[in-house]
C-alpha cells in the first residue's frame, strides 16, 4: 500500500514544536514490517531554505517525494476598505478547503490512506482518498477563560461589544473547523485517552473512531557533554542578549516549555522566591522560545512577577536549548517542575523521567495518565515548596523518585508509537 504523509509542516513554525516533534519520530522509528510492506509518500512544499528531508532518517524506507502548492491567499495589510475584501476571498477560500477537502493535495489517486499531523490546520484532500488524523488537544476551546473567550466572558474581562462578538465567533469558527476535519477523516488517533475523551466530550466524536496512540521517548543517541556552555538571555539597554554560562550540577529546579497561561509559571516563580527567602542556595532554570528574558513571556502577570522579584540574579532564561543541552539539564536537576493545568500528553514530564530527573507536577488532565505514581505532585506554589523541600533534604526519597520515573519513562517510546499509528492505520 501507499501511504500518503504531509511533511509541509516541517517547513512552518511547527518545525520545533510538539507537532514537528511528533512526525520526526514517527517517521524515523517506523517499523521494519512497514518499510517492506508498503510506500510511504511524502508532500512537501517547494524546497527552499528549510528541507524536510534533513529531519527525517529514510534509511530503508521505499519513498516517493510530491510536491504540493501551497494555498495562495492575498496581503490585505494597510489595504483599507480593500484590505477587508480582500480579507473576505481569503475566509472563503478557507472555508471552501474545509467544506470540500484540501485543494494543496492534488496527486493522491493512487494512495490507500493519506496521514496528517495537524489537526487545527491541515485538511484531508479533497479527492475520495481514506484519511487518518493525528488529535493532540483541544485546549483553546476548553480553557475558555485563557483562550478563545465566549461572549460573556470576553465582556466580564471589560472587552467593547464588538470585540466580544469578535472573540465569540472566533471560538465558533475554531470549533466548527475542528468538528469538520474530525467528522471528513475516516481515523482519528489521539495522543492520550484524555484527549479522545475531550474529542468526545466538546466535539461530539463517535468513541469508536477515535484510537489512542501514546506519543513517547528514547535515550539520546549521543554522549550527554559532561558541562556544557549554556546561553543565558542577560537584559541589556539593547534588550535580552544571550551570554555564556554553566549551571551548578543538582543545584537548579528546571522548566521546559512554552509560557502560556495554562503553565502556571506564577506558581513556580513564588515557590522559587519562597525557597531562597529561606536560605536555599538553587537556581531557576527556564528553558524555551519564549524563555529569553523577564518581559518576553506572553503572560504579563509573569512578566511583572519576573520585575518583583529579588532574586533576578539566580533566575537563568536560556531560551531554545539544542537537544544535547535539554539532555544535560534534564539529568544534572535538582528536579523538573511542571506547573501545567492542561496538556495532552505532557511530554516533557516523561522526558524528564526517562533521565532519571524528580519531577514535580499537577494533576490533572493527561498527566495522570502518563506520569502514573512515579511524579510528585503539587497544586499551588505552597504545594511546589513543600515537594522540593523534601528532595532538597532526603537523598532517598530523590533516589526512589529518581528509579519510579526511569520505570515509567519505559512504558512509551517512539518506536511502539509509530507502531501502534501504522498498525490502526491499516486495521
């Protein structure tokens, strides 16, 4: 069979995040039995700077490269009253490809099931051709308070009647796009069961077509550099510029993510003040794109927190970390703290795990379901306090979390990932 897959996110924004993560290693741990059986056809926009195929190991996989056009929708910027028209034949175009399929993927004739990795964006192909879709979660729409506003809300948070409607019909579109491409595709595979039950709960999915495929983990293929030099974002009259540093090995609490609302970033700032208000000689390590510094986070409470605060100097904003660097961190903290009310899967709470790194986390949601007993687990900044006081002063009860996180971390990898999509692909 041809197996159709389009990799043209590969070539977004999607490139570093979960989404690109998660179709590199599916790609690159596909099962022996697979590469003999069947073709994998890969879509990819025209090749410029950033080539997908450098991403991907195909080694033994029998594969065929299309190419696909991307949509062409028109700059409305400083247009005016023209803008907005022109606005209008962008939405319809939009919504032309939502009710009739996606008009980039032409050549599919000869496939058996075309695979997609994005749920919010990419749409199964117009032509009658089996599609699955990969579902990570549906957090804008149900932290509606955080995200995409209803009208009443958008109106008790002091927004004008206009943008109030605004918010609102942004929501419905959300919902209702996200609706058609569950109902078009004809197999859904979510990340956690946490997930499929959301789908089911807010989309109104059937639960038999939905699966559920953990994402997973694997050891780093390379030796872990013993200290590596760090970029620490350092504000300068010139704003946050990067400086090199190193970090005190089991002496840092760690985050990993993006800083939007649902990491309760807030949190772990204040049982960060509160632990060295007491005399506790650690450091704070933030790591990602949006870590660069005290005013680059979305989240202005954040922001104005980081401004507060009288322990700048022990706060380390290293922004986006190469894989050898996130690979270092992981095993040389004190513990990995990840304040989140909503994910869905939670990824790096597993990562965190499989090098042997205590993780402090909330339950809720997915991360019940994947951390299992092997988390400590913590509800407010009091709550985050308290659980690293307790690894700070017992050496055991680190070792003991330290050994339950590795025997979690065993039960996902990207190998029975890629596994379990082919295998309910073709079921």
């Amino acid at each position: 069979m041809k197996i159709g897959i389009d990799i043209s996110l590969l070539q977004t924004a999607h490139r570093r995040r979960g989404i690109g993560y998660t179709l590199i290693n599916f790609v690159n741990h596909l099962p022996k039995e697979a590469k003999q059986d069947h073709t994998f056809v890969l879509y990819h926009y025209p090749i410029n700077d950033d080539d997908p195929f450098d991403l991907l190991d195909l080694r033994g996989v029998t594969y065929e490269a299309r190419e696909i056009i991307p949509t062409k929708l028109y700059d409305t910027g400083g247009r005016g009253r023209f803008g907005l028209l022109l606005g209008m034949i962008n939405h319809i175009k939009t919504f032309k490809d939502i009710l009739f399929g996606d008009s980039r993927i032409k050549d599919i004739d000869d496939l058996g099931y075309f695979l997609q990795f994005d749920q919010n964006h990419l749409l199964p192909p117009r032509r009658k051709v089996p599609s699955a879709q990969i579902l990570y979660d549906i957090i804008p729409y149900v932290m509606k308070h955080d995200y995409m506003w209803t009208y009443g809300i958008a109106r008790a948070k002091g927004r004008s009647r206009k943008n109030s409607l605004k918010q609102h019909v942004r929501r419905r579109l959300y919902y209702w796009r996200t609706r058609m491409i569950a109902r078009k595709a004809q197999k859904l595979l979510a990340i956690s069961e946490h997930t499929k039950n959301d789908f089911i709960k807010y989309m109104k999915v059937r639960p038999k077509k939905i699966s559920v495929c953990h994402l997973g983990v694997e050891e780093s293929p390379v030796a872990v550099p013993k200290n590596p030099a760090l970029d620490r974002y350092v504000e300068t009259s010139w704003g946050p510029l990067p400086q090199k540093t190193t970090l005190p090995k089991g002496k840092f609490l760690l985050f990993v993510g993006g800083g939007d609302q649902r990491r309760k970033l807030v949190d772990l700032l204040a049982a960060f003040n509160k632990l060295r208000a007491q005399g506790e000689d650690v450091k704070l390590a933030l790591a990602g794109d949006t870590m660069r510094g005290p005013n680059t986070t979305p989240i202005e409470e954040l922001n104005r927190y980081f401004k507060s605060t009288s322990y700048m100097d022990d706060i380390y904003f290293l922004g986006f970390v190469t894989d050898k660097q996130r690979e270092w961190l992981y095993e040389n903290a004190l513990a990995f703290v990840y304040p989140s009310v909503y994910e869905g899967f939670g990824l790096p709470v597993i990562e965190a795990m499989l090098r042997g790194t205590p993780v402090i986390t909330y339950k809720n949601t997915s991360i019940e379901e994947v951390a299992g007993s092997a988390a400590l687990y913590a509800h407010n900044s009091d709550t985050i306090l308290e659980q690293t006081q307790k690894l700070l002063t017992d050496s055991k009860l680190r070792g003991k979390y330290k050994n339950l996180g590795k025997k979690q971390a065993s039960k996902f990898s990207w190998n029975e990932t890629s596994r379990c999509i082919v295998k309910k692909l073709l079921n």
